[in-house]
C-alpha cells in the first residue's frame, strides 16, 4: 500500500503538498517541522521538532466512505501505541488520547479522486505551548523515554497498512466494535459542539460509524462535531 516515502527536513504542510501536487498514490511525505501544520476544521496543528508529521495518499475508488476513515486510522495508531505500553483511547472522530490528552490528530480530505490522510503523533516532545499544554501531551511525556521517530513511523504504517487493506476489504464493521470498546467518554455525559449543541450520553457508534447520543429526545444520531465531557455546574 505505501510504496514511496519521502522524508522532509521542513514544509509547510505535508497534506498541503499532497493535495496540490500529482503524487501517485500509496506515497508517504513525512516532515520533521512544519510551518502550517492544518487540523480539522482548518484549526493550526502545533508542529513542534519532536513530533512525527505525516501525509499519505489513498485511491477514493477503493473507500467509498471517507469519513470512516479517520475512525479506522485512530484506532491503528492506539492499538499500536498500545502494543508499547501506552494506554490509549480513541475520540470520535479522529483524534487519539493518552491520560485524558490528545496525544495524535488525523485529518482526512478529498481532492481529485484522492484521499489524503494526514498524521501528527506527538513523539519527543517534552512541554507544549500554554495554549494548548493542558490538552496535549507526547509519548516521551507518558512514558518517560525518548522514542526513535524512524520506528514509530514504520510501525505505524505497518499497522496502518494491515487496518486499511482489511477495511478495504470487509468494510468498518470489522473494526466497529473495537473502536467501540476505546472510544473516549463512552457511558458518560458530553456537550456535542456543533451549530446547535447537543447534550447527552455517549453510547457507542452506529454502524456508518455516526456518534450515538442519548438526549432527552431519545437516541441521536451524531454526524459532525466536537465531543466534550458536560461541564458539572
């Protein structure tokens, strides 16, 4: 599946290069820095040195259902971070906590019958900026070691590659328990942030992969959002 990786000292943004230039797909761009690192929504990803920043590209002909995708990548990138002693979680839709921090983000956009899958895994680093230091952390923070970027970045695509061609093949139902069984804030009361904010219980998700809420108007279903834990006043 990944069969071309180039590794930058410096971009401006590995999805952004993917996206505009005619790279094939199953090619890796990998970046030690980068000057615009973009999260979801267009929200600035910190690209600190320490951290592993990542863009991939995939044929939209082979996943007809896109926003699956960020759900099936999180989970690869938690069972691997689990595999070396972090205990990880996954939190709709496309993010991946350790210890109640966001310790990797996934972006995943459309462009010209691609899909580009972009990664941010923070790695080395040791403190964040006071904006966002309260809300993120490192493998180096939860562990106490430093980690070789090189092997977490082929063993993240080895996993990654082993979840994408079983996805490709049986579909999201093959990981939709398993998302189930780490998906962050499951049984507890959260705030979905959208245009109209939604207040319920986490139950799980539903077989697309949409958020199911419990409100005080039954079962909801969640398509786009973001999920806090409900402030207790």
């Amino acid at each position: 599946m990944f069969e071309f990786l180039v590794w930058l000292r410096e971009t401006d943004s590995t999805q952004k290069m993917l996206k505009e230039g005619n790279f094939p797909c199953g090619t890796v761009l990998v970046a030690d820095r980068q000057k615009e690192g973009k999260g979801r929504k267009g929200r600035r990803w910190e690209s600190q040195e320490g951290g592993l920043y990542f863009s991939f590209v995939l044929c939209e002909e082979d996943f007809s259902r896109p926003f699956q995708i960020p759900l099936v990548v999180g989970l690869a990138i938690s069972d691997f971070l689990d595999s070396l002693g972090l205990r990880t979680m996954v939190k709709w839709p496309n993010d991946v906590y350790s210890k109640g921090r966001k310790i990797a983000g996934i972006l995943v956009e459309k462009t010209r019958g691609r899909i580009i899958v972009g990664i941010g895994i923070n790695v080395n680093q040791a403190s964040f900026p006071p904006d966002i230091e309260d809300r993120a952390t490192s493998m180096y923070i939860v562990s106490g070691r430093r980690w070789d970027r090189k092997e977490v970045l082929l063993g993240v695509l080895g996993k990654l590659q082993d979840y994408l061609e079983g996805y490709k093949r049986e579909g999201f139902r093959k990981f939709k328990d398993r998302i189930e069984d780490k998906l962050l804030f499951k049984g507890e009361e959260v705030i979905i942030l959208s245009e109209e904010p939604v207040v319920g219980l986490l139950e799980g998700i539903d077989e697309e992969g949409f958020l199911i809420l419990r409100t005080s108007k039954g079962l909801e279903k969640i398509t786009a959002g973001d999920v806090s834990l409900r402030p207790h006043l």
